[in-house]
C-alpha cells in the first residue's frame, strides 16, 4: 500500500505560483503513474494532471494546459505540480493520486487510480 502526503498549498493572489509537492512511500514508487485532482467546496473531484512511471508522458485537463506542469523524481518518491498564472477559481483542495489502489477509483487516459493523499489547500484571491 502507498502512502501519500501533499504539502505547499497556501493564498496567493491572481496571477502568483505555487508549487505543490507529494511524498509517496509504502510500495515502489517508480513503478505507477501518478496525478493530481482538485475539489472546490461543493462541487465533484476533477483531474488537474498525470504524469507516467517514467515521467515520459504527461496529460493535462484542458483548463490548466499551458499554466500547471507535474513532473516527478523517483530518487526522491515525490511528484510536484508547480502552478502558475493562478487564477481565483483554481481555488480547491489539490490531491495527489496514485495508480493502483482500490480507493475513488477514477480512470483518466487509461490509467487507473486508486490511491489518495489528505490534500492541500490552495486560495487564490482576486
């Protein structure tokens, strides 16, 4: 079972950055893809990102393209989502996801994930 804990949410005003990181330990880190999602209050779990096993291929939810990259180390069991151009409705709970897993089972092209950290909050202000 992997274990996973996001870090580096916070408030920031339009147009600032931030950069997200996510700790995964428990099982071969290397060997899954990974991703992130987001839930503002009220309203239903999106994709945001992944990223595969080997950081060779990414894919993107179209409304972050071009401003939100994932990359990830495997030396260090982390993945990162450094965010910019941050616009007010960004303004959710980011969670870091897992291949494999039998937990909120979501499918994004073709990947399974099955895996969640506990999230971190981001606010961006007008």
């Amino acid at each position: 079972q992997v274990q996973l804990v996001e870090s580096g949410g916070g408030l920031v005003q339009a147009g600032g950055s931030l950069r997200l990181s996510c700790a995964a330990s428990g099982r071969t880190f290397s060997s899954y893809a990974m991703g992130w999602f987001r839930q503002a209050p009220g309203k239903e779990r999106e994709f945001v990102a992944t990223i595969s096993w080997s950081g060779g291929t990414t894919y993107y939810a179209d409304f972050v393209k071009g401003r939100f990259t994932i990359s990830r180390d495997n030396a260090k069991n982390t993945v990162y989502l450094q965010m910019n151009s941050l616009k007010p409705e960004d303004t959710a709970v980011y969670y870091c996801a897992a291949q494999g897993g039998r937990s909120g089972i979501t499918v994004v092209a073709g990947t399974v994930f099955g895996s969640w950290g506990q999230g971190t909050q981001v606010t961006v202000s007008s």
